[in-house]
C-alpha cells in the first residue's frame, strides 16, 4: 500500500452560511507531485490554508505528516514547507541571510544550516549572489531561491501556491525540473497553477468547483475519461457543464 | 490605420537599471496589441509612460497623435488605464467605486452603460459589497469597469489575465474582443503565451527590448529550425535523456510533451536511435508546427 501523507476525509470548511470547502476527500502519496487546480473561488486557497495549518476545518478528518490538522495545527507548520505566488523572501535582507533566518524560524541549529546553506549555494551556482540583497536579484533566481528556501529544513511536504505566475516561459521550465527533483528525493509536492501545461506535469490532479472536487486522477486518465484532447479543455468541461448541453 | 500610440527611440533607468532600452514602435487605432513577455521585462514602466504617468529619459511617446508629456492633462480622459496590482479603493462598495471613477471624469453609469454592461452585469449581484472583499475575478472585473466608464479611445491593461484561471481569461478576452469592435484600441500585456494568438499584434519584450513585432503567425514563422514534440509516460526521465543527446539542440517541456530541435548536421533518427538504446521503446516523435512560446524560448536562447 502507498504511504499517504495527505489524509483528508469529509473536510468541510464553512463561513457563515458559505460552504467554500464541501466535504472534500482525498489522500496524497509519499514523493508524488500533486495538482490542484480549480476556477478562482473555488475553494483551493481555503483548503490548503488548513493543509498549512493556519485555518481550521468546520469538520471532518484531516492529517497531514502524521499529524491531526484539528488538535495540533502548529506541528503541521514544523513539517512543511510553504511558498506562494508572490515569494516570501526578505527584500532587504541577502541571499545568506534569508536562508539563515528561515532555517531558524524552522528550528535549525547553525551547526545545522551553515554547512547545508554552502551546499545550496554551490548547488544553485549563487556563490556571485550570496550577499546580494533580494532587492538586487532577477525575478527568476528570486523564484528559484525561494522555492529552495520552501525545501531548506527537509519538510515532508511542500506546497506551491502559484509558483510560476509571471514568470517567463524558460524559467518556469527550470522551475519544473526543481519540483521534479525534489520529488524524486521524496518530498511530496502539493502544486496550484492556472497554466494547464504544467498540469501535465503532475503525477495526479484534482479539479476543484464550487467547492467540491469534480475530479482526482492522472492527467492521462482524466483526458480518456471525459473525453477531451487536453487539460485545457478538461477545465472547461468541469468548470463550466452549461456550456457543454447546448 | 490612423495611428493610436507612437513611441520613438524611449529609454528608461531606474538607477543602474535600464528598463527600457530604446524602444520604437507603433500601435494602430482600433488594434488589439499584445506586450508579451515575463516580469521585469519592462511592461510596466512601458505603459506608465504611455499613460502619461511616467516621464522617459530620453525618446517621445505620443497617444492619438498628441505627446504624452506636454498634453497630458487632455490625453488623461482618453485614456483607460487598469494596473497590474489591484488600485480601486478597498473600502468602497463596488458601486461606490464605479461611481466614484464615473464622477472624477465628468460622466454617470448611466451614459456609458452599455459599455460595461456585459462585464458589469456579471458583479452587479455584489454592488453593495466592499471592493476588497471581492473574489480575485471579481476585482479584474470591476477594475476593467472602472476603467472603461469614461469611454476612453485607448484602453491600457497591465496583466488583467495573471492569477486568473483558464477558463475566466478565456471569457475575459471575448470581452475584449467586443470592447475592440466598439472601436476602442486596447494594449495589454501578459506574461502567458497562449495569449499572444488572441491579440492581432505582439510585441515580444525582454530585458527593456522588443524581440520582434508583428502578427502572431507571423511572429510563429520566425521560428527557423525544425521541431518535433517527443513523449514518453515518464517525462522528467525523458526530459534528461534527451539533454544528454549530442544530437538534440534543446528540450523544453510543453505539457505531456517535449518539444526538441536537432543540432547542426544532425538528424532526428539518430535521437530516435539512441532513444531506443536508452530504453525508451514507447516514445513517441512527431514533427510538428511551432507556436508562440516556441519562438520565444528559441529568442531568448540567443
């Protein structure tokens, strides 16, 4: 059987009157890349705020990294890794010092982060960047360098709100092989992203609408099961079923 | 075709940075013209000088023939301007802020109704809803509201498409389409390159440069190599055998395939042989025709 590192059965999440989360069920395998996509206010931001735990769901059962979202949110936080659309990185601080300080946030010792940070720096060829402020860094490294950051403490999961939104289309590529790697080194990837390429890129994909989930396989599967040549039209199909009886 | 907007040789520095870098070009009246390119490309900077909020160091910008600079309190009125971050008042109702934008130009709802109607009447539902409670495409959509209440000439659009899933960009565009045969120029950038076929000009912009401007099939048949999509269940594996290939000139990744080009003088059965030998038996290799990202990618290689 599958190692699952994302356990959510029943999750429902309302305010007030609104239901943004309607029993949502799902698992998340060890070392996979996961995508979920969704029309803007479907409900995916809401979710992943109580994957992250920094939001509490209605009810239902929901355990990311072995730990139960409901009673110890804060130990989610220690065994993830998080990165949004608009990065996270320190503006005035440098390249070392954005990774020594959230190394730190996430309990690292130095003993634990100097030799690890020379290791990334080397890795990410940024030896010419390492006491350039964020400020002063291309788009593109800044992305990277964030996504790097995400995956610096060894989480067993990491999730990417819209990592490649306005990026350009070399860098996004880079930014896929990044994700591929960390995958293959067993970190499980929780992706959003609004470019229905890269949800090819995925080992499996949900759809989100109105709050539920419309559909969960690989991308493969979902083009034969509703019938369509590519994700494009997959979206379409479930995000908009009116425009489909005419 | 009377000509909408005219920049001539601008050049722009923010410090050491140079964000545009001696830029011509000239944009038709009623042309739907597309700035295609990523971010700090210089897209922003652009449209603030064609807006008139933004003085060039060195070049003239002109909107409907009249200069920027000197004429910019009567260009103002002509011109609808949406950013790229969200600047309607937050604390306003969506009503109030159309109002609000409708009143500073001179004008009501009402006069120029029918040329938001069809996007307007998508939010009109949540009118006595504070603009910053919006969902992300409800905010595009007032903000393109806003802009377009005083019926300007020009219609400036600074990434209305990023953040916004496929599906509402698709609609977003049918919008601009009409808004366009209505007779109203409309520049727009966006960083998505399936965007770029929508537009009936693109500019391909990059480091402060244009790269090349023209019809997007145009712009297509720039691309001067062959190609042929490559695929194969596990795609990161292929992905690295193919970049291993003496034979292959590059590899990037479009979705379930794995667009490659063949190195000088070589050709694409050797990259089929060594595929096999590499024991991919079950990929599969097609020729097939570029589109815009493909030409970008292959630009920004040089």
């Amino acid at each position: 059987m599958k190692d699952k590192v994302i356990e959510v059965q029943d999750m429902v999440k309302r305010f007030g009157s609104f239901v943004a989360n309607d029993h949502l069920t799902f698992d998340v395998y060890r070392g996979e890349i996961f995508g979920f996509l969704g029309a803007n206010g479907a409900g995916k931001t809401t979710a992943i705020k109580i994957l992250c735990g920094l939001s509490r769901p209605t009810s239902g059962k929901v355990i990311v990294a072995g730990t139960d979202a409901f009673r110890s949110p804060e130990e989610i936080k220690k065994k993830i890794g998080y990165m949004s659309q608009r990065f996270s990185l320190y503006e005035d601080l440098t390249v070392s010092e954005n990774i020594e300080f959230y190394g730190g946030i996430y309990g690292m010792t130095r003993k634990e982060i100097f030799p690890r940070m020379d290791l990334l720096i080397r890795k990410l060829d940024f030896e010419s960047y390492r006491n350039t402020l964020i400020h002063d860094m291309p788009l593109g490294l800044k992305q990277k360098l964030a996504f790097s950051i995400a995956v610096f403490h060894g989480p067993e999961i990491v999730f990417l709100d819209e990592p490649t939104s306005g990026v350009d289309p070399i860098t996004r590529r880079q930014f896929w092989e990044m994700i591929y790697e960390t995958a293959r080194n067993g970190i499980t990837v929780f992706v959003t992203t609004h470019y229905m390429d890269e949800a090819e890129y995925c080992n499996r994909v949900t759809i989100m609408n109105e709050g539920r989930i419309e559909a969960l396989d690989t991308p493969t599967r979902l083009k034969e099961i509703y019938g369509v040549s590519n994700m494009e039209e997959l979206f379409l199909k479930i995000t908009r079923p009116q425009n489909n009886k005419a | 075709m009377n000509t909408a907007v005219e920049a001539s040789h601008i050049t722009h520095r923010f410090g050491s940075t140079v964000a545009l870098d001696d830029i011509s070009f000239k944009i038709g009246e009623h042309e739907l013209f597309g700035f295609i390119g990523p971010d700090g490309s210089g897209k922003t900077t652009l449209f603030r000088i064609i807006t008139t909020l933004l003085v060039p160091d060195k070049g003239s910008m002109t909107v409907m023939g009249r200069d920027t600079i000197k004429e910019f309190r009567s260009l103002r009125s002509e011109i609808g301007y949406m950013p790229g971050r969200f600047s309607l008042y937050q604390d306003l109702t969506v009503e109030e802020n159309l109002n609000f934008y409708a009143t500073i130009f001179g004008t009501t709802i009402k006069e120029n109704y029918h040329l938001i109607e069809a996007i307007y009447s998508q939010i009109e539902p949540f009118r006595k809803r504070r603009a910053g409670a919006l969902s992300g495409g409800m905010k595009q959509k007032l903000a393109l509201s806003c802009a377009l209440i005083h019926k300007p000439s020009l219609l400036v659009l600074d990434e209305p498409s990023t953040g916004v899933d496929a599906v509402s960009r698709a609609e977003f565009w049918e919008m601009l389409y009409k808004l366009r045969d209505e007779g109203i120029t409309i520049v727009v950038s966006t960083p998505y390159m399936d965007e770029a076929m929508r537009c009936d000009r693109i500019a391909l912009i990059r480091n402060g440069k244009t790269l090349g401007i023209d019809t997007p099939d145009n712009v297509r048949k720039k691309f001067t190599q062959k190609l042929f999509a490559v695929s194969s269940p596990d795609i990161y594996s292929l992905l690295l055998a193919l970049r291993s290939m003496p034979a292959v000139n590059s590899a990037f990744t479009f979705g379930e395939n794995i667009h490659v080009t063949i190195a000088p003088g070589k050709t694409i059965d050797e990259v089929e042989r060594s595929l096999a030998e590499k024991g991919f038996t079950d990929a599969k290799i097609n020729g097939i025709i570029p589109g815009v990202e493909d030409t970008f990618l292959e630009l920004t290689q040089k």
